[in-house]
C-alpha cells in the first residue's frame, strides 16, 4: 500500500496548517520548517506557485500518491458537475476517507491501516482497499472479530461519528451508512480547488 511515509510535522509547517490531526510538535512550532525559520526571507509565491503548493496540500491531506492524485483528477474531469468540486467529492467517497469520518480511526493513515489489514465491509463483505469508491447507500462496518479491537474502541469512545451530515452511524451495529455525495460546502477540509483545476489546466 503506497503513501506518505516522511516527516508529518514538517510538511503541516509548510502549509501552516495541522492537516494530519492534532500535531503537538506543530502547535510548538508554528513557523515554516527550514534552518531559518520565521526569519528567513521568503520569496513572493508565483501564481504557479501557489497553484502547487494547494494541490500539495489537497494531496497530503487526504494521503495520496501524485499518480494516484492526477488520475482522480481526470476521472473529475470526465465527469458531469464542477471539476474541483467533483474532485473533493471523489476524495470524500474513498473507503479510507469514510472509515475516518465514521470516527473508526483517528486519522485517515489509521482508517488506510484498518481497511488493509481486512477489519473493515462495504455491505456485509470485507474490502481491503483503501481507495474503493463508496456508492450512495452502501454500507461500512467494521468485521464482526475486529469490533472489540482496541484501535477502534478507543476511536469511537472519542465520539467523532455524526459529525458528517452526509453519513450515519449506528453505534450498536457499529455501521455507518453514505447517505449521500457531500456538497461543496458538507466538506470541511480548507482546499480551494478551483486553484487545482487552474493548475491542471495548463
């Protein structure tokens, strides 16, 4: 399974946001990463710059590889809707997504570590990869032998779950269901993907 496995601090310094979860180390040291950092001089980001460093930004949050990212991308673009808007869509429907917004795991890198080692269904039947693209109406649930894994327990003691109004969960069944393609403004991840459409456009 690939994906990012560098230094998360540093990159949440970069973008200056704590876009891997709560990041101590970040709160400690919120100024970009580098020998110098809040005094050494910048230079003005170009409008290719900025472009990149959103698309950078979109693709670590939700923990993608650049091939992986570009052809998300095209399959946005070869579908009917707003691209940027059709993108953030696709990244909100991967399994490993979900399994995150569910409050399953606590972070998108855990929800990935779940679905691969086969402790999460898509409608009763076990799904290991993390990219799988849910359909409105399916069922996520965690296999009946991994409900008392202390992983998820602990994640769903925090009472993360119903806090995404396109999704439902049952605590008792420990099961949620996608009600429905989130809306532009359901996501919460702060992304201006029309910078990212502008990007790919050139």
């Amino acid at each position: 399974m690939a994906r990012y496995r560098g230094p998360k601090s540093k990159i949440a310094r970069k973008f200056d946001e704590p876009i891997f979860g709560s990041d101590k180390s970040y709160e400690k040291k919120k100024y970009p990463p580098g020998q110098h950092g809040s005094n050494r001089r910048r230079k003005k980001l170009s409008e290719y710059g900025i472009q990149l460093k959103e698309k950078q930004k979109a693709k670590y949050t939700y923990g993608l590889l650049e091939k992986q990212f570009s052809n998300l991308f095209a399959k946005a673009s070869r579908s009917k809707g707003v691209t940027g808007e059709v993108l953030l869509q696709l990244l909100e429907s991967r399994l490993d997504n979900v399994v995150f917004r569910l409050g399953i795991a606590p972070t998108r890198d855990g929800a990935r570590q779940l679905v691969s080692h086969r402790h999460i269904t898509v409608n009763g039947g076990i799904v290991n990869i993390a990219s799988y693209t849910l359909r409105v109406g399916d069922i996520i649930g965690v296999r009946e032998r991994s409900k008392s894994l202390e992983a998820i327990t602990n994640s769903l003691a925090v009472g993360r779950y119903g806090k995404s109004s396109w999704l439902e969960w049952d605590k008792y069944q420990m099961a949620g269901k996608f009600t429905s393609v989130p809306s532009r403004e359901e996501i919460p991840e702060n992304i201006n993907e029309q910078l990212i459409v502008e990007l790919y456009s050139k």
